[in-house]
C-alpha cells in the first residue's frame, strides 16, 4: 500500500539539541509538506517542497531546516533555535493540482525538556 | 485572500443524533473544499472533497458536505451519531497557487464528543 511513513512516533530531546524528524512517501508525489499542530491552533505550514533539491519556507519556518535530496524523503531538522519546539509535527504530499487533496502521516510528537 | 472558520471549538453529540459540524470559507476564486479527520495521535485522513462536480458531496464513515454558494459555507453532516465519530474534524480550502504554490489552508478544527 502506498502511503508516508513518519518515524519515530515520539521523540524526546533536551534543550539546545538538534533533532531530525523523518518522513518518507511511496506514492510518487513530487510536492511535500511539513506542519505543526498545537492544542487549538490547527496545522501551521513550516516548509514546503514542489520538487527534488528545491523547498520554500513555510508560515513558521523559523528555527526548523529541510532537505529534499530524493524524491521519497523529505526530513525536517528542528534546532536549537526553535523557541518552543514541543508540539506533534506532521508531514504530507500531494498531487499537482488545487484539487488535489493532501496526503498524511501519522506524525510525530517531540517533546522537549 | 482564501480563509476558512469553523464555528464551534467543541461539539458534543449523543450516540444516535445527528452531526453537523459547521464551516464557512472566503475565497475569491471557486474554492476546492475539503473535510479532514483526526483521531488522537494519527495524522489526518481525508473524508471528502468538492471540486465542483456537485454540491451534495458524501464521503467515507457516512459523512456528507453541502456546498452552499450563497452561504459560503460547506457544512459537515452525518444523520446518527457513533461512538467511533469523537475525533477532531478538520475543514480546508484550497487557496490559489501563490509563487507557484498551491497550499490548504486550514480551519482551527472542531473536536467532536459522542457520548452513549
């Protein structure tokens, strides 16, 4: 079955470390996505991706980095700079087209003390 | 510029009643409309979409969406309740492409309880 996978399902980091959040897709999308949920406050786009080696920031790109070096994996670094990294992340794909809905994982939840 | 509301933050239900879960968006183009569901600690799944083929949409889980022009609004029904139905619901529009890129454009959700 085609779909993105997310891993790992919970992340715990201290304070001041850089974490890398994986996210892989099988069903041939070029366009990729990253968002952030908090309680209340819906999905905030972080970074986005039409394409192999090319990403544009998102609402909230501040403090998280990407990459996008194949076409299946597009990884999401938060770091150190991120004021308040704690929150369930959340990676998506889609097919050309505005009506071409998005295509989720089941996320990842980082918890940072 | 597109935007989507979704009145009420939370809404409780009894098993068997109906459910309507309300959206309205701005748009200034014919908007693509979607309803997404969550279920805690999962990522959101689709549960319809209206691209303009017809305004009476159903979708999976025996969920259906009206889309109402004069209103603005693409509310979310469902005739009886299940207990199965308490997740957060999440309405989308589909805002025109913007630098070469076409995004959603979320509601803040409405978290559904269906108590027995």
């Amino acid at each position: 079955d085609g779909g993105i996978t997310q891993s790992p399902k919970y992340l715990f980091r201290k304070e001041g470390q850089n974490v890398t959040l994986s996210c892989e897709q099988n069903l041939n999308h070029d366009a990729m996505y990253w968002y952030r949920q908090d309680p209340g406050q819906g999905l905030r786009l972080i970074y986005y991706s039409q394409i192999v080696n090319d990403f544009q920031k998102g609402d909230i790109a501040e403090g998280y980095s990407v990459s996008r070096e194949k076409k299946e994996s597009f990884p999401l670094t938060v770091t150190s700079a991120q004021k308040n990294p704690t929150a369930f992340y959340l990676c998506a794909s889609k097919d050309p087209g505005m009506n071409s809905p998005l295509h989720f994982g089941n996320g990842t939840r980082l918890t940072v003390t | 510029a597109q935007s989507v509301t979704q009145l009420g933050s939370h809404v409780s239900v009894s098993e068997g009643a109906l459910v309507l879960l309300r959206c309205n968006y701005s748009s200034s183009v014919p908007p693509y409309l979607f309803w997404y569901v969550q279920y805690p600690n999962q990522g959101l799944q689709l549960l319809l979409k209206y691209t303009s083929a017809a305004t009476l949409v159903k979708g999976i889980n025996g969920f259906e969406a009206e889309f109402k022009k004069s209103e603005t609004s693409f509310h979310l029904t469902k005739p009886s309740a299940h207990m199965s139905d308490a997740a957060e619901y999440f309405c989308a529009v589909s805002a025109a492409p913007s630098g070469g890129y076409n995004k959603l454009i979320f509601g803040a959700g409405t978290r559904l309880a269906v108590h027995p």
